[in-house]
C-alpha cells in the first residue's frame, strides 16, 4: 500500500534561521519514491471522460465515479486476460 511522504525541508522553500548562522543546504528538486504509481493510476482516471474535467458539484459523486471507473478498468482487464 501507498505512503504519505514528506518533503525533507518539511514542504518550505525558505525557513527562519537565527541570526549569524547560515540556513540548511535544500535541495530544489527531491525524487519522491514510487510516486510514479500515484501519476500512473491518475492517467488512468484520466481517460474516463467523465474524471478529465471537474463536472460534478459533489464530492461523494465524483468518488462514486472514481469508484466506478476503477471497477470498469478492472473488468476490461479481467476479461481480456480471460481470453
């Protein structure tokens, strides 16, 4: 299962240090780990025409359809390995 993941500034480009000491090296750009996946599932989604635009006024709608196209996604793919 998936994970909460911090950047390790602790999500802050500039921080207050006391005077006369020099702030904490942060690097511009992290890889966070396996957030690939998370990209990857969100492409899927994409494609349902209904979850490319923000079309419903409800939040328990648009889960009710994020639901729903992971349950055709994964009877698309049941059935074209059952072949």
């Amino acid at each position: 299962m998936g994970r909460i993941v911090q950047r390790r500034d602790g999500g802050f480009r500039s921080t207050w240090v006391k005077a006369g000491t020099r702030p904490p090296a942060v690097p511009l750009f992290v890889v966070v780990s396996r957030r690939w996946v998370v990209e990857r599932v969100f492409a899927w989604l994409g494609r349902c025409r209904r979850l490319s635009k923000d079309y419903e006024y409800l939040r328990v709608n648009s889960e009710n359809v994020i639901y729903l196209a992971m349950a055709m996604l994964l009877l698309r793919r049941l059935a074209r390995t059952a072949r």
